[in-house]
C-alpha cells in the first residue's frame, strides 16, 4: 500500500529542485568563488576541466531547478558526473564510501533518473508542453 503513489509527479518536480539546488551550490563554488570556494588561488580558468566543470554546474544546475531542457540537461551533468567519479573518485578506491564518491554516484543517477522520467510537473518544460 502506498499512499504516496499518487503524488509521484509532485515529489519528482521537488526532487529536481532540490537536486539542481544541490548541484547548482558545487558551480557557485566553483565559478563565483562562494561558499567555500577556491580562496586565493581564485577561480578555475573557464577553458579548464574545473572551469568547464562550474559551467556545468551552475547554469545546468539551474536549467534543472527550472525544469527547463530536463532530459538533455540531465543527461549531460549525468555524463559529467561519470567522468568526476571515474576521474577523481574511482583511482582513489573502488568503494565510493573510501573515495568520498557518494555524492557524485547519486547525482549521475539521480540525473540519469530524470532523463527517463522527466522534469514532473512542476517546470518549465510541463508548461511548454501544455501550449
């Protein structure tokens, strides 16, 4: 019995919110220098990997959180996060426990999710697709 079965759309829409939140609060570090961000080394040249990678996840995140071009947002920053756990993670340890990679599976997952489920209905995509 599951009750909240019928509010599945929903709970995906807020799901992808807080996700692309999430993800977006990792490109602010990068690319603006908040939150902790580099310090004084100051921020990643655009050209570069960190660069490309606060890009990704700063307008991707807010594509996400918008729900706007969710599928193919989604399957990029799940492609990104591919390469970050196989790049950084991955030489570290096997185990994402022992390679500090937690966060970085469930992203790809959670990104790879939305490409197959979509945006829910709350986003901008659901409206678009209204008109």
């Amino acid at each position: 019995m599951n009750f909240l079965a019928p509010w599945e759309p929903q709970l995906r829409s807020l799901l992808r919110i807080v996700a692309g939140f999430a993800f977006s609060l990792h490109g602010y570090q990068k690319f603006f220098g908040w939150l902790g961000g580099f310090g004084p080394t100051g921020t990643p040249e655009l050209g570069s990997m960190m660069g490309v990678a606060g890009v990704l996840e700063t307008f991707g995140g807010a594509l996400i959180i918008l729900g706007l071009f969710t599928r193919p947002t989604a399957f990029v920053l799940s492609g990104q996060m591919a390469v970050a756990y196989f790049m950084v993670h991955l030489p570290i340890s096997i185990f994402p426990l022992l390679n500090m990679g937690e966060i970085t599976v469930l992203y790809c997952f959670t990104f790879l999710w939305l490409v197959a489920a979509g945006p829910g209905p709350w986003s901008v995509d659901a409206l678009r697709l209204k008109k």
